[in-house]
C-alpha cells in the first residue's frame, strides 16, 4: 500500500498570534457582540501570547464548547490544539 506524500497539518485553520487574541476577545465578549459574530467553527481556535499573564491562551470552540486553557510554551499549545475537537475538555 502507497503512503500519500502529501502530510495533513492538524493545525492549517489555526489562528495564532493577533489574529487569534482577536477571535479569543470576540468569543469571550458573548452575547454583547453576538449580532455581528460570524458563526465559523474552521477558525474558532488558536493560541496567542498574553504578556500580562505572561503564558500562552489555548482557546477551542470547534466542538461549541468554548475552552480555556494557558501553557507556558507555545509547543505546549500546539499539542493541546491537535488533539481535535474534544481537546481540552478533560
């Protein structure tokens, strides 16, 4: 059996960095912004940097189960965000 050549990347409709500190804000706000939130679950995760925490914030809303979590690195954020849809929910 021929193995495809071609490698899936679990991460390819990952935001990162300002583009998902954004996203994270817009889940967070609720309700409030909710008539102008467009409804997308391909591009409702990610992580960013936050320096007043400094850590990293791992957010997922694939599953629409909004979850939360923050690393100390950013591989540690990636691995969180691989797992899939269920991955923080623990």
């Amino acid at each position: 059996m021929k193995r495809s050549r071609y490698k899936i990347d679990p991460l390819q409709d990952c935001l990162r960095d300002e583009q998902a500190a954004q996203e994270f804000y817009k889940l967070v706000n609720g309700e409030y912004g909710s008539r102008t939130y467009h409804n997308d679950t391909v591009r409702n995760f990610g992580y960013f940097f936050e320096p007043r925490i400094n850590s990293w914030i791992v957010f997922d809303n694939r599953a629409r189960s909004f979850f939360v979590e923050t690393c100390r690195t950013y591989k540690q954020a990636e691995e969180l965000l691989i797992d899939g849809t269920e991955l923080l929910a623990a």
